[in-house]
C-alpha cells in the first residue's frame, strides 16, 4: 500500500511519545533536584587527585611530575613541587605537589591528564553541582579540595579502580623484589669480603 512505511513509522513516534508519559522506566527525565539518577560508571566531569589510606596528604599519590600540567590543552592545572621528599606507595622517596590546583571553569573534561599520569594519581570525578556565584576563586580548587581517597574512586568507578589496585599492587612487588635481590647482593658481596679477608 502506498504511504504504509509513513504510516508504520508515525504509529511507532506516537507510540513512544505517549508511551513516555505512562511508562516510568521510559521517561528520559526526572524531576531533578527531588529525584536523582545514579551516574552511569563511565560518567565523567572534572578531575581529582587519588590518596591512600587515612591522611589525604600524605597519602596523595602524585609526585609533581608535572606531565599533566604540560598535557592539559587548555593549561588549567598549576602544580608547584615540593622542596622535599616523601615515601610514595612502594616506599620510594618522592616529590610531591606543594600546590596543585585546577581552574575547572576552563577544564574542559577531555580527561588527557588521565591517560597521561604516569603514577595513577588523577582519576576523573562524577561531581557535577559545583555551581557558585564566586566565577573566580570558587572554581579553583587546590590539592585539598581535589583530594579523594581511593575508596571514593572505587565508589563511583569501581572496575577502573579495581585494575588500578591490581596494577599498583604489581608494581609493588616489582619493587619490593627489586630492593630485597640489592639487599641479597649486597650482603652476598659483604660475606664474600670477610671471607677473602679471613683466607688472606
Ligand atoms: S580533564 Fe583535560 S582540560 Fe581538564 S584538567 Fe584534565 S587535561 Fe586539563
Ligand atoms: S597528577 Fe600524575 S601526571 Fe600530574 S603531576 Fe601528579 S603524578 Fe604527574
């Protein structure tokens, strides 16, 4: 019949227009603030920085290596290394942000600073009402401002989170192992010295 796949086409938009009004799960929309529908895990917004444990500055995992800062197009992250140094996951003595603040007025989400971070320190939140009328200093936020433990990350992202933790834990290891066969050389070398010393 002419006009059947016009005719078959408009039923079905009217069929989901007015179906839209009586079926819940249908409604692309809720009445927001009242009603809220829980982000999707791939959701994302603006970033913020990883730490573990208890105490979010010591436990921050960045070491101020300023990649992210170089990366970010458009160069909304201003980071100042720490004079110092302090153990990070493995141990190691580290740099770390004296000062690591975002403008997230001008972040524009691509999550750049994320692919790039060497050290699994800067995740990308699901926060988004972050509205103020302070255009300025409202929307910069230092490194306590940005500090969320890695139970949050795994909160709102938990499979990404859940490869993070195998991945850091791996490399721990790596880095455990590493230190205990320098230790087991080095008191090789020490036994082998007294030895020769004894023989001589
Ligand atoms: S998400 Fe993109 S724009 Fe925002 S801070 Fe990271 S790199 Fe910069
Ligand atoms: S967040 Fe990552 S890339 Fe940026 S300075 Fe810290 S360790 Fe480096």
């Amino acid at each position: 019949m002419l006009g059947e796949g016009i005719i078959k086409g408009l039923a079905e938009t009217a069929k989901n227009f007015f179906g839209s009004y009586v079926s819940k799960e249908r409604l692309t929309t809720v009445q927001y603030p009242e009603e809220r529908i829980a982000p999707i895990e791939a959701t994302r917004d603006f970033p913020f920085l990883v730490y573990d444990g208890d105490d979010w500055e010591a436990g921050l995992r960045c070491t101020s290596c300023q990649i992210c800062e170089k990366e970010c197009p458009p160069k909304c992250i201003y980071i100042e290394k720490s004079k110092d140094k302090k153990p990070d996951f493995t141990g190691r003595p580290q740099f770390y942000p004296a000062r690591f603040d975002i403008d997230i007025s001008v972040c524009m989400s691509c999550q750049i600073c994320v692919e790039v971070c060497p050290f699994e320190s800067i995740k990308m939140d699901t926060e988004f009402e972050l509205a103020t009328t302070d255009r300025f200093g409202g929307l910069l936020l230092d490194r306590k401002q940005l500090a969320k433990s890695n139970a949050h990350y795994h909160k709102i992202h938990p499979t990404e989170a859940t490869l993070v933790d195998a991945h850091l834990a791996e490399e721990k290891a790596k880095a455990d192992a590493k230190t205990k066969a320098t230790a087991d050389a080095a008191k090789a070398k020490a036994a082998a010295a007294a030895a020769a010393g004894e023989g001589a």
